[in-house]
C-alpha cells in the first residue's frame, strides 16, 4: 500500500468519524459536558434564539442537542473520547491481512 493510499483512506475514515460525532444528539447536561459552558449559560442561548435545539419551537420538553451546533469555549477540552491508539486500530482494523502482514 502506498503512503499516499494509506493517507486517503485515513482522512476519509477521520471524515466519517467526524460526522458521526457531530450528529450525535446530547442532552443538555451532557452538551454542557461536552462544549464547557454551563447548562444554564446553553439554556439562556437557546432561548435568545442564538443555538439551535431539537426540541420544537412550541413544546417545553427537554432541551436536546446535535454536538455539531455547539459553541465550543476556548480552551475547553476536545470532545472526542477516543484515544490516538484507539482511533488508529479503528482505522486499521481487519485490513493488516489484506496487505501481508498478520
């Protein structure tokens, strides 16, 4: 497998993985988790109308959350949980046969 081969297909599986995380709906404890402002800070921002909710305009249920719409704060840890080791065998796994190497 060329350098090139293997660079491509590692961006294009970042790519997926990316997007998955970023369709992942969170509750509003979990968002605030995850972006590093406070629940309370989150809820004053949807009801400016300044971050988008899952939850309809009308309803007064649970505020949900798509982690792609999330402010994120400066200096906030990265959200992703997932280790450099962990995100590399996700990458290569079931391919080292394919490419003669057991």
């Amino acid at each position: 497998m060329s350098g090139a081969t293997l660079c491509r297909t590692f961006l294009e599986d970042l790519s997926c993985l990316r997007a998955a995380s970023e369709n992942r709906v969170l509750s509003l404890t979990e968002a605030a988790a995850s972006c590093g402002y406070s629940a309370a800070h989150l809820a004053r921002l949807v009801k400016q109308g300044k971050l988008r909710t899952l939850r309809s305009p009308q309803s007064r249920g649970r505020l949900s959350f798509r982690q792609g719409d999330l402010p994120r704060k400066p200096g906030a840890p990265h959200p992703s949980h997932a280790g450099v080791h962990e995100l590399a065998s996700r990458l290569l796994r079931g391919r080292e046969g394919r490419y003669g190497r057991s």
